[in-house]
C-alpha cells in the first residue's frame, strides 16, 4: 500500500504552470485530481494521481523542472544522468558522476557533496529563495537524489538529518514521512547529512532495471519514499498485508506483529519510538491511506469501508476520518465526484 500524498505538494507542483500561463485545471483533469480538492487543506491524492500529475506538467512545460526553476531542463536529462550513474562501481563514485553530469548545463541546479569527519553532506547549492514557486524545486531535488542513491545500492540509506534554506511550508510535518529525520526550515543551504559509510556501497543496479524505473521517473521517486526497510516500513507492511488479506476485520495488535516480526512486544515499541513513530500513528496511517484510496474510487459504501477498516460503528470511522483530514469521508467523497472530469455537481 503506498502513502497517499498531502494536496500541499499538488498545489506546489503546479507553481511552476502557474508562474507560465498554463491552465492548470485541465491538467489536473488529465491527472484525475478533481480541482476543488485544491480548496481542502486536508485533502490527499494517490500517488498514481500524483504521478500522472508530474508527467503532465512535464509534457506541458517541455521541461523536468516543472517550470520551477530558473533555467528549463531538457527532457531525457535526468534518464541520462542516471545511465552515466548506473555504470559506476560504487555510491560515492556515481553520486559524483551525477553531480558532474548536471554542473555541464548553464542553469542547472548546483549540486555539491561534501566530505567532512564521520559525516557526508550532499547540498543543493542553488539559492532558490528568490523564486517562491521553486521552494518545491528545492525539496524534490533532495527527495529524488535521496531515492535514487538508495534505489542504485538497493539499500534504504538513513539519514541523520536534512535542512531545508526556506521557511517552514504549511505541510512541514509531513517531511517526517518524506525524510524519516529531524528536518530544520530557514537554513543557509538546503542539504542533508548521512554516514560516509554507504559510498563504499556497490551499485547493484542495471540498464535492464534502470528502464523499469525510468518508465515512471522521476514522478514515482517522488512519490515513493525509500528502498528497504526500516522497522516501520516492515510494521507498515504487515498491517498493509493483513488488511488485503482480510482475515479478519480488525488490524493485528502490536503483540501479534512483534510475534511475526520475531521480536518482543517492547523491542517493537522501542524501534518505533527510535524511529520517531508509534504503532498506533502506523495503524492510523494504514486505515488512513486505504479510506482516502477507497472514497477517491467511489465504489465501495462508506458504512462497507468502515467495517473493513475495523471501526466498530459509522460514527468512530467519521471521527477518525475528520481528524485525518479536516472533512467528512460523504463530503471528501462528493468533493471527489464533483471534480472528476464528465461529471456533473
């Protein structure tokens, strides 16, 4: 089950359309993204919706930056850095090559990785600040160049910290989520912070499976979080699992994951807590992600969806749905049929 995506970054993706005259309402069409979503703070997309959503401004902005920086990038830049990368022996040598590959083109982004004592940071370089609608610009960069680095080694790479040179965004807490470390807004420069360690890493990947990720890049990189599995991820994709399967109506209790996950209950907790979440925050994401996929459908009854989910009455699940998202599961619905393209509020 992959994590549905704040509106924010919608509305921040289509700065750049905006900035250059293009409709943005037929794009968001093309996406199925219904426009009045945009009004609802609370509101969340697929990432299939979020993907399409990338591709389309790339096809209408004939560029991969989106509109959002000072200068267009090409499209087939990005594929191109990535095969240069994808033949290199290691991390370190391939994130170098990349950085190389992209300081050959006037105006591109300025990209540095720095070598300091038991510390490597790599740093967008590139004031962006005076350009508002390139905040975004800014933090897809690091998310990408993030994804991708673990994508080449197969490794989930942590980080120890991430900074970001522009004010805290009203969707600040769900760089939790993207990043998975303390995150700082107003730095100097727009950088994170990892082990030296994993630029010995070997780079496993091919041009065979460079083409498969190439199909849906950079959009699915953004939309996906990482490559392997911390213990949450593994907490998440055991809930996620025994929702599909439906054995039974309610999610397992942390006892029964820790006892699949062959560790003891306060292991569990403790990794959780080291992680910066909860299991009870990883349940409520689960629920949550399934109720916003299932209501953007709009085939399944509300009161059907509310069982699946394990609420034991309607009321709880339009609580619980209220403080997911600020909105009622009727209301997020009937927002999601009124803007579908062809239909009639």
């Amino acid at each position: 089950m992959s994590r549905t995506i704040t509106v924010h970054h919608v509305k921040a993706a289509l700065g750049g359309a905006r900035r250059l005259g293009i409709d943005t309402v037929s794009l968001l069409n093309s996406a199925l993204i219904p426009p009045p979503v945009l009004a609802d703070e609370g509101a969340r997309v697929t990432p299939e919706q979020f993907t399409r959503l990338i591709k389309e401004l790339r096809r209408a902005t004939g560029d991969e930056f989106l509109g959002l920086g000072r200068s267009p990038s090409r499209p087939g830049t990005f594929a191109m850095m990535c095969y240069a990368c994808a033949g290199c022996r290691d991390l370190g040598t391939a994130m170098e090559r990349g950085i190389r590959f992209y300081g050959l083109f006037p105006g591109g982004p300025d990209l540095a990785l720095e070598h300091r004592p038991g510390e490597v940071v790599f740093t967008v370089r590139s004031d962006l600040r005076d350009i508002p609608e390139s905040r975004f610009l800014a933090e897809s960069l690091m998310v990408v160049w993030h994804r991708l680095a673990g994508w080449l080694i197969g490794r989930r790479i942590a980080l120890r910290w991430a900074e970001f040179a522009h004010p805290a965004p009203p969707y600040a807490r769900e760089y939790d989520l993207l990043f998975g470390c303390p995150v700082r807004f107003g730095a100097p420069r727009t950088r994170a912070g990892f082990d030296p360690c994993w630029l010995g890493a070997p780079v496993v990947q091919d041009e065979a499976s460079l083409e498969a990720l190439l199909r849906h890049a950079p959009a699915g990189l953004l939309s996906r979080r990482e490559y392997g599995t911390t213990v949450a991820e593994q907490v998440r994709h055991s809930l996620a699992r025994a929702m599909r399967e439906g054995r039974t109506v309610r999610l397992p209790e942390v006892a029964q994951t820790a006892a699949r996950l062959a560790v003891s209950p306060a292991t569990l907790r403790r990794r959780l807590k080291d992680e910066g979440t909860s299991y009870r925050k990883l349940k409520d994401q689960v629920r949550r992600e399934a109720a916003v996929r299932s209501l953007a459908e709009g085939r399944e009854p509300i009161a059907e969806l509310a069982a699946r989910l394990g609420f034991s009455e309607d009321t709880a699940f339009h609580r619980a749905f209220r403080r997911w998202t600020g909105t009622t599961p009727g209301a997020y619905r009937l927002l999601e049929r009124r803007g579908r393209p062809g239909q009639q509020s």
